[in-house]
C-alpha cells in the first residue's frame, strides 16, 4: 500500500475517531447538565419537589377520605332505596286487596 493512501486512510480514521469522541462529549454533557446547576438551585428545585410531593400526599388523603365519604352515602342511598321499593311493594299489595274488596262488595 502507498504512503499516500495510508495517510488518507489514517487521517479518515483520526476525523472519525474525533467525531465520534465529540459527539459522545455532547451527549455526556447534555446528561449532566444537572452538575451545572449551583447549589442554591439545587435546594430550591429540591424544596418545591418536597412541596409537591407534601400535596400530592395531601391529595391523596383527600381523596382517600372522600371516596369512604360517597361510599357511605351509596350504601344509604341503597338501603334507603331498598326500604322505599319494599314499602311501595307493600302499598301495591295493600292497593291491590283494597281493590279486590271494592269489586267483591259491588
């Protein structure tokens, strides 16, 4: 193989290899882009994520509580349900007497 094209071929290799070494750098710092940030930054961000996650858990207690809050009130609705469709039955049954003695006496 010719000098010539063993520089060509090695230069090609080094412009690889360095793009290749660029573009890994680019990427390990747009990952690590955290690592810039100063420390009052740091403290802040972490502060409202401990807020956040307080209200999330606020949240969740709230909605834990309500959902036992309309569970009780369906099983009311319910029972109060079940007692007026037996009491309606109830009055069917007295209505359907009363007519059957109406009709018996006439």
């Amino acid at each position: 193989m010719p000098k010539f094209e063993l520089t060509i071929l090695v230069a090609l290799a080094l412009l690889v290899f360095f793009l290749v070494g660029w573009i890994s750098s680019r990427i390990f710092q747009n990952i690590n882009q955290i690592k810039n940030l100063d420390e009052n930054e740091i403290s802040e961000l972490n502060g409202e994520l401990l807020e956040a996650e307080e209200e999330r858990d606020q949240t969740i207690a709230y909605v834990k509580n309500r959902e036992k809050e309309l569970t009780n009130q369906l099983g009311q609705v319910k029972a109060e349900l079940n007692a007026a469709m037996d009491g309606l039955g109830a009055a069917r049954r007295e209505a359907s007497e009363l007519r059957k003695r109406l009709t018996r006496e006439h």
